[in-house]
C-alpha cells in the first residue's frame, strides 16, 4: 500500500514497518534486519524484500491520489498490533484476542 501510495515503481518506495515485518518470520528481531540465512534456507532473496523501517517516520509522500498529493506517509503499523494499542494494553502483562482470518493472542511484553 504504501508503495502505491507513494508512486510505485516510479518512485519506489519499498518499505514495511518493523511490526509487520516481524509477522513474516524472516525478520530477526534481535536486529530488525532480515535474516540472511532463514531467507536463504527457504530460498528468499532479501533484494526482494521490502526495507524495514520503524512504526514512525516518513516513509515517502503520497503521488497521483487527488486532494491527497504531497502528504507524508509518515506512520505504519500491523492490524493486529495496532488493535492491542487501540484497546489500551500499554500495561506489561496485558493481552488481547484479535479474531478475523485467525485467532491470535497478543501480550504486551514490555520490550
């Protein structure tokens, strides 16, 4: 979405953030990085992969979209990690169910 938003392949704008990136088990979470060689082992080139950036900071602009052009596109986060910010578990310990394609259970660790 945000490679659309931002004018695909013209400007290319290839990025995810770290929450989503995470969900993929190919990000090592120690480093935020891709891991070479989880990639490598199930055959991924981590040229391919999108870079990984934090939940907050401009990612690009918005280009082509009217009434929308030249807004930063400045924040990202996973659906299932925003719904634990949206129902208020900031507390370590805190937990919710997400239900929708799954059923997940998200803690709030504290780190």
């Amino acid at each position: 979405l945000i490679y659309k938003l931002c004018g695909g392949a013209a400007e290319n704008v290839h990025v995810t953030d770290v929450s989503n990136a995470s969900r993929y088990m190919l990000m090592n979470i120690n480093t935020c990085k891709w891991d070479e060689t989880v990639c490598r082992e199930v055959g991924i080139s981590t040229v391919c992969l999108p870079n990984i950036k934090s939940n907050s900071e401009v990612y690009g602009h918005v280009k082509n979209v009217p009434c929308l052009d030249g807004l930063p596109i400045c924040g990202a986060v996973g659906d299932q990690h925003a719904a634990l910010l949206g129902h208020a578990c900031l507390d370590v310990g805190s937990s919710k169910n997400t239900y929708g394609t799954g059923c997940f259970m998200l803690l709030n660790t504290g780190m």
